[in-house]
C-alpha cells in the first residue's frame, strides 16, 4: 500500500525538483550505501510520506487538545515540516556512520596491504588477500573494485569511483597517492608506509575529538 502511494506521490514532487537536487539526492544515497536499495524516487516518496504523516499527527492533536487557531496552524505547519527534513537528518546519520566504518578501517587494511606488497605481492593481490581475510564496509567496497577490474575497467578509474560511491577524504588521500604513485613509477610499499602511518594519526585524532566533545557534553549538562 505504501510503497505504490510513495511512488506515485514521489512522480508528482520528482516533477517539480530541480535536476541539481535529484542529482544531490542520488549522490547522498549512494555515500550512505542504499543506492541499490532505494532509489531517488523512494527517498522523495518518502519526504513527501513524512510531510503528510507529520501534519495528520498535528491535525489528531489539534482533534485532542482543541487549542487556538495560531496554535493549530503551527502544529499542523511544524509537525509536516518535522516529517519532511526526517529522512535526512536519518540519511545523514546513515551516511556518517558510514563513513566513520571505513575511515576507522583503513589504517588496519593499509597495514596488511603494506605486509603483503613488501612480502611480494601486486597491489591487485594484494587487495584480494585483504578483501579474503577480512568482512567490513571497506573490504567491500575493494571487492567490488576488484570485480570491476576483472570486467576490464582501468584500476585508477576503478579506484576513483570508489571514492565516488563512499565520499570518505581519508579514502580519498589514500587513492590519490596510489594513483600518484602509479604514475611516477614510485615504490607501492613505500606509498603504503607512508599513508599508513598518516591514517593512524587521523583515527587517533578523530578519537580525540570524540571525547573531548562527550566531555564538553558531560560538563554542558
């Protein structure tokens, strides 16, 4: 019932959505991982689902409360306008989520890539052992530039869309200076050390901030 009614209401409002917005939207969902799983079209039908629910909930305390005619208006006006930013502060958090996974994970698989060039390996092989020994939201996005490799795509440009599809600037440095290096004809292993050692630095900081702003949380309260 719902997802026909979404649907169609996400037809109507697509028409009336700037190109740059819908392009914004498919971008977003892709850097929180749903694009396979929802469409732009659903992520509309879904805000505009929100909008009715958030104004029906205002109408039914309005029904309850019987409060003045300003105040009506602004629960009906507040609660639709609640339903519709929902969904993104939700994609947002999705997305952020996500980004903190694979950023987090990138020094650990960095490590391994470095072994495993040093111990002889191509990159490509190197990035299937880890993409083998370990399951995360990086190990996944490798294999599926492994997969795309295999199907003939350039490595570099393989490498690019990763950064494309997860949005992650920790990532996006790490494939810069591959890329680089691919190109220079530098020493792979040493590109590795290197990156490596400035990823732990990141994750360390990142933490860092994560507490002190529990603290300045906990000392707020």
């Amino acid at each position: 019932f719902f997802r026909p009614l979404a649907n169609g209401m996400a037809k109507g409002l697509a028409r009336f959505t700037p190109a740059q917005s819908l392009e914004s939207t498919q971008k977003r969902l892709m850097n929180a991982g749903l694009l396979g799983q929802m469409q732009v079209s659903d992520f509309i039908g879904l805000k505009g689902m929100g909008t009715i629910g958030g104004g029906a909930f205002g109408a039914l305390l309005i029904l309850l409360t019987h409060p003045s005619t300003l105040m009506s208006a602004i629960l009906v006006l507040g609660f639709a306008a609640l339903g519709y930013v929902f969904p993104d502060l939700w994609l947002r958090s999705k997305t952020s989520q996500r980004k903190t996974a694979i950023a987090n994970a990138l020094p650990d698989s960095i490590d391994l890539l470095t072994i495993s060039v040093e111990a002889g390996l191509g990159f490509d092989q190197a990035l299937a052992r880890i993409v083998s020994k370990s399951d995360n939201l990086l190990t996944r996005e490798f294999a599926r530039v492994l997969q795309q490799m295999r199907l003939g795509v350039a490595r570099r440009d393989a490498l690019r869309e990763l950064v494309e599809r997860t949005g992650v600037e920790d990532l996006s440095q790490f494939v810069g200076a591959i890329i680089q290096a691919e190109q220079l004809g530098a020493s792979i292993g040493r590109v590795l050390r290197i990156q490596s050692a400035e990823m732990r630095v990141r994750r360390r900081q990142r933490a860092q901030r994560r507490v002190r702003s529990c603290l300045n949380d906990v000392s707020g309260n």
